[in-house]
C-alpha cells in the first residue's frame, strides 16, 4: 500500500471520529475535537484525491467511514447488531476493495493529467 492509499484510509479513520462526534459532543473539547478530526479528514482526502481518481477516493473514504461508523456505534455505543447491516457492510467493503483494485491496475493512466 503506498502513501497516497495511507491518507485516504487516515481520512476515514478521521471521519469516524467526526461523525461519532457529531452525534455524542456536548462540551467544548469535544466540539473542538470534532472540528479537528473534519479538518484533518478532509485534507487527507483531498491530498489523495490529487494523484488518484477522485471519484475512487471519494468512493473508498465514504465506504471505510461508513463501515468505521457502524462498526464504532456497535463497539463503543451498545447499537443493536443486525446479520442484514453486517452483510450490507460486508458487502461495501468488497466494492471499496474493488475499487482499489482497479484503480492499481490502472496505475498512473488515470491521474497523469
């Protein structure tokens, strides 16, 4: 996995964070520690997004947080775990693999502009 894949797996670590933050901040730290994290998600996307295809990080980046995001509210949170949500994001994941698969396969075609 090379540099540019770190960051956009980074930026949906970073985006788990916010997105639990949106939902259980109630204090200034924590606000504030919200507002990082969407920082820091962003950038590392967009710095991605630089030398891959924007559509493929976008793709990866909302499917790993959505994946992250689900997985934190059962760990951390007591969510209710459903066999139909698991397959669901089970079945993400393998369109997020997919996606990085090709865009491997295709190398520096698609973003040497």
């Amino acid at each position: 996995m090379n540099k540019t894949w770190a960051s956009v797996i980074a930026a949906a670590i970073f985006e788990v964070f916010w997105v639990i933050g949106l939902k259980h901040a109630d204090s200034f730290w924590e606000w504030g520690g919200t507002a990082t994290a969407i920082f820091f998600s962003f950038y590392l996307m967009i710095m991605a997004a630089r030398s891959l295809p924007v559509g493929t990080v976008y793709a990866v980046f909302v499917g790993l947080g959505t994946a992250g995001t689900v997985l934190a509210e059962i760990v951390l949170f007591d969510a209710e775990v459903q066999l139909s949500k698991i397959v669901f994001i089970v079945v993400l994941l393998i369109g997020v693999v997919g996606l990085k698969l090709l865009s491997m396969e295709k190398g520096n075609e698609v973003s040497g502009e």
